[in-house]
C-alpha cells in the first residue's frame, strides 16, 4: 500500500483520505483531482492505493473516507455509486491478423490466447471481464492472469496473448506496439464505483462525492453494458 498527501493546507484544515483500487478511468481521476485541488484547496487530501480486499476493510474501519474502485461492494456498511464508465476494448499485439477487423468479433478473439485479470488482486475488472465471457461455450486459452495493466501491454506487445482493458489506456500504449480494437456488435463497459460508508458523509465528503459525479458523463450502474450478446 502507498499514501500520498496532495496538498499542504494551513493547520487545523480538513482532511479527506482517498483509497484506490485497481487500474481505471485515469483521466477523469486526473480531472477529478484537479478539480478538487482547484476548488477546496483548504482541504488536505490524502491519497492511498491498495487491494480491492485492504480497501473495503479500510472503509470500515476508518481508515479511509472514500474509495474509488472497479467492484460494487454494497454490504457490510458500505455504499457503492457508479460514477464513470469507459470502453472495454481488446488489446491487440501490432502484428496480430485481429487487425483485419476494424471491429473485432469476440468468437474470433477467442482463438487466441487470452492475458486475463487477477481474480484476486484485480477482482473487479475480473468480474467485469468475467460478464462479457460468461456466455461464451468455448474453453479459453489463458496465457497468463496479470496483477497490473502495464505487465498486461507488456505481455501482448510481446506476443503472448491478447487482453481487455480501458480502450483509452490502450490507445496510450500504441508506441509499446500494441493497437486499440473494438469488439463487434457491442460495446462493453467499465464501471467505476465511489464507495463510501453508509454513515453520514461529512460537508467535504460531501462535496467530494459530487464533483466525482460532475466529472465526465455518469453511469446508471446498469451492469448490463458489460454483458456479452452472445447468448445461447
């Protein structure tokens, strides 16, 4: 786990303490940080990143006042609210014949190796991965289950496989030699969730929890945006 402080405000100030999990929707972070430097500079925000498991306890215990993360964990006296979502598309090696398709149908993706999520250390983007394959009959062939999105570049640079992650992140890696492809015939999304206690939130959590929904388009969390067509 790694803190980081994003401000220095004077003594006595308020303080909100972020918990992160998983690779996501990194320029509305960005955007989302921005905004809140800008807007409440009196406000020090600490930022934290760790497992989907160390951050749902975290909530719980205090540690923390809010977490952005890619599971939906509303139990256990947490609330969970979708607030971003981003395409899925699949990531391609710059040699690989998918590149024929301009949109890729996932059948035909399916016939070659697969460099999956954790489902462990990346739960969510594996569960959310997990719908758009759920009712896919063909036996996958895994490659190898990654714990981070660089290693995932790393291995379909290489050749080893091909993987599903955030097209926009994808695109950033073109230099990498790997290339941005969209599925066919639907268009998966990854849902980014404010999870936070169900206690009363405080006037700057408060305020935090609407500039993060203010921040790009907002999601219904109508997980059915990542459900595969391919139904039997």
């Amino acid at each position: 786990m790694s803190t980081v402080s994003m401000s220095t405000p004077a003594p006595g100030a308020s303080r909100l303490r972020l918990v992160l999990s998983e690779a996501g929707a990194q320029r509305r972070l960005t955007s989302l940080l921005a905004l809140q430097r800008i807007e409440e500079p009196d406000v020090e925000l600490s930022l934290s990143e760790t497992t989907p498991d160390q951050q749902v306890e975290g909530l719980l215990t205090g540690l923390y006042d809010v977490g952005l993360a890619i599971s939906c964990e509303e139990n256990n006296g947490l609330t969970a609210e979708p607030i971003w979502q981003e395409p899925l598309a699949l990531a391609v090696p710059a040699r690989s014949p998918l590149l024929t398709y301009t949109r890729v149908p996932l059948p035909e993706a399916l016939r070659y190796p697969m460099v999956l999520w954790h489902p462990t250390a990346c739960a969510g983007i594996h569960r959310q991965v997990g719908r758009i394959l759920a009712d896919i009959t063909e036996a996958l062939i895994v490659a190898e289950r990654v714990t981070s999105f660089d290693l995932m570049m790393t291995l379909v640079a290489a050749g080893y496989g091909i993987g599903l992650a955030p097209a926009a992140m994808i695109v950033a890696c073109r230099p990498l030699g790997v290339v941005m492809r969209p599925l066919a015939g639907f268009s998966p999304q990854l849902i980014t969730y404010l999870l936070r206690p169900q206690a009363e939130a405080s006037d700057s959590l408060s305020r935090f929890a609407r500039r993060a929904m203010g921040v790009g388009s907002t999601c219904q969390g109508n997980l059915h945006a990542v459900t595969s067509p391919y139904r039997k």
